[in-house]
C-alpha cells in the first residue's frame, strides 16, 4: 500500500508543477525582443525602440513689430458727484416740473412746496418791522427834544434863573430818552432779522438746483417725493448726477501701480456697447495700495456729452504706457506651459522637428506677444503643440 501513497503524492506534484509554469507563463513580462514585434529588425530605428508619431502641426513666423505697451482692466462707471435736494422747510410738496432723465442747470427751478403760512408769517414781520422802525423815530424825536430842553435849563442855570433840581430833572429826562431810542433801535434790528427770516423761509419753499463746483448740467436720477407729501426739513425730494463727464474706477495691482501718471490715455469700451470706443484719461490714483488685496483704486475720467454712457455700466479699460518699437513677437496662440514654464515649440524645418525653448513674454497686442527673452528667429508651432514634447517629430504644412 505504501506505493500507491507514492504514486498519489508523485501525482500531485506532477499537476501542481505544471499549474504553477502555466501561471508564470501568463504573468511573466515581455522580452525586448518580443515588444519590438516581428517588424523590428537590425534597420529599424533605435535598433527596435518604440518611436512617437510624427504629428500634424500649424506654424507661424516670429516677427519684429511695433507694440503699444498697455494694461487691460476691467472697471465700473461712477459720477463724479450726487446731489440729493432736500426740503428747507417743512410743508406740503406742491409740484415737481422735473422728470425722471431731465437734464437741468444749476440754479433751475426742482420743486415747490405750498408756501400760504409763510407769505403770512412774512407779512406780519413786515407790519412788526413798520411799528419798531416808527418807534425808533418817535424816540429820536423825544432825545431830540429831551437834549434842547437839557441845553436850555443848562443856560437859565448859568444865569442863575434855573435851579440845580430843575437842571437834574431835565439832565434825567435827556438821559431816559436816549435809553428809551437804544431800546427802539435794537427792537428794530430785531424786528429785522425776524423779517428776513420770514422772507428766506419764502424764498426756501422753492428748491433750486445748486453745486458749488460750477460744472456742467446735472441729470435728474430720482424723485423720492411726489405732490403731496407732508415733508419735514431735510427730507429727500430729487437727486441729480453728474453724467458729463464720467468716471471709472479701477483696481490697479502692485505691479502696475509704480507705472500709473495722472494724464495716461486709456481707451475705454463697454459690452453693452459693441464696438464703440471711448477716449479717456487717467484723473486720480489713491495714494496707497490696500494690504488686503495688493491693489489701489485709479479713476479713468471719460467725456460722456452724448450721454451714451451711463453710470453703473461695466466697462474694460486699456491704459496705453508707451510704444515697444521693433519687438519681437510671435502669436499668443504659440505659448504653452511645460513643467510649470511658459515658452513655445521652436521648428527645425529641416529635421522635421520641434524643440521647447523656455521664453519670458511681455507686452501682447492684437494677438501677438512679445518676447523678451532669449532672442527667437524661425517659426514657432501655433496648433497641435498639446501633442508636443521636446525634440518630437511633426509633419509641417505644405
């Protein structure tokens, strides 16, 4: 029986034994030879190494240009200032003859409020004017009278007809009088100033527009009261805006900001208004940059006499700094990033082949950047380097 045991066990080594080279045979890696394929062969280039497909690419020229040195923003239109008219004085808003969008001078008529119980206030102050004015000659009148009879008596005293009580009484009296016309005459400046308070409070329940800059016309933006409201004294009732002209406001990074001198040109356009174009100049630059953000405000003051543009509209701003003269550049298209490098797919046309040169871009325009560094001469790939490496094969266009 023990060599039936043998035989079993010679078996089972047997099975598993040729179990374990099937399974080798199937995991094992392919030989070099074996991944080159039968077409690999003592002529095959790199001796059987798998080589990339040459790829199909568009090229274009590096050329030197004259480029306009610029910075692109994007910015929001403002007025340079708001006006809200607010009431004087307390009453019922009569009339509005403004509307919504209409332009208006300084000085013109914006509203009115219901002005019955000042004219009547007004009139009193007249009449209490007129009693204290007649009070002031009455009491002329009686220092006039009170300094004759004191000179009087003071003659009859030196003559000895007079006595000195006599004399005290008319000195007395004079005196009395000339107290009695200082009293008259500050009732009367008093009453003066009651009706010039009057007649300004008249005056005030007419709202006019007024700035103190002068400047152009102002443009009517809200009415925040209509006829017949009750107001009180300083409540709201229109606000102007100035509209000519406008400014935008620009967040301007650190690395422009040394750059920035009042009186810049810029070119202003806005998506609402394709294909327009405005002249502007940069008015304003904050004095310091915010330590949140790194960025400072700048002010691009646009001429808007048309009053096509409008406060609120978006905008994009180009700031022009100078002009680069016999630049080299090459299609924006032609830059690509490789291991963190910017820098463009140089061909050797007659190798058939690209190389990636490393390049530091400046200024772009309509399309073309520039490069700064190192100097390019040739033609650079424009479409299919994603498929690019380093020393790649291509098929150029014919």
């Amino acid at each position: 029986m023990a060599w039936k045991r043998i035989l079993v066990i010679a078996a089972a080594a047997a099975v598993a034994a040729f179990v374990g080279w099937r399974v080798f045979l199937i995991v094992r890696p392919p030989t070099a030879a074996a991944a080159a394929g039968p077409a690999a062969g003592p002529g095959a280039p790199g001796n059987g190494a798998r080589r990339a497909a040459p790829v199909a690419v568009e090229v274009a020229d590096v050329t030197r240009s004259t480029l306009r040195d610029r910075a692109v923003f994007s910015g929001v239109l403002e007025s340079r200032s708001r006006l809200v008219v607010t009431a004087k004085v307390a009453g019922r808003l009569e009339r509005i003859p403004v509307r919504i969008g209409d332009r208006v001078t300084r000085g013109q008529l914006i509203a009115e409020l219901d002005d019955e119980e000042y004219r009547q206030q007004l009139e009193q102050s007249r009449a209490e004017h007129e009693v204290a004015r007649a009070n002031v000659e009455t009491a002329r009148i009686g220092t006039e009278a009170a300094a004759r009879e004191l000179d009087r008596v003071r003659a009859l005293q030196e003559k000895q007809i007079a006595s000195a009580s006599e004399f005290d009484s008319a000195e007395t009296q004079a005196k009395r009088a000339q107290v009695t016309l200082t009293v008259a005459e500050a009732q009367l400046r008093q009453r003066e100033v009651s009706l010039s308070t009057a007649q300004l409070r008249v005056q005030q329940t007419r709202l006019t527009a007024f700035w103190e800059d002068g400047g152009g016309p102002r443009i009517v933006a809200e009415r925040l009261a209509e006829p017949g409201a009750l107001l009180r004294a300083n409540d709201p009732v229109v606000s102007l805006l100035e509209t000519d002209p406008l400014v935008a406001r620009l967040q301007v990074p650190e690395s422009v900001y040394p750059r920035l001198k009042l009186g810049l040109k810029a070119e202003v356009s806005a998506p609402a208004l394709p294909g327009r174009v405005f002249a502007g100049i940069l008015s304003s630059v904050a004095p310091f940059l915010d330590e949140k953000t790194g960025q400072a405000q700048a002010w691009i003051e646009i001429a808007n006499s048309r009053r096509e543009l409008v406060p609120g509209l978006a905008v994009r701003v180009e700031l022009e700094f100078g002009r680069i003269a016999d630049a080299v550049t090459v299609p924006a298209g032609a830059l690509v990033e490789r291991g963190g490098e910017k820098g463009v797919f140089l061909v050797d046309a007659g190798k058939q082949r690209v190389s990636f040169v490393r390049v530091r871009p400046g200024a772009s325009e309509g399309g073309r950047v520039q490069i700064l560094e190192p100097a390019l001469s040739g033609q650079v790939v424009t479409l299919g380097q994603h498929l690019l490496e380093d020393g790649g094969a291509v098929i150029l266009p014919r």
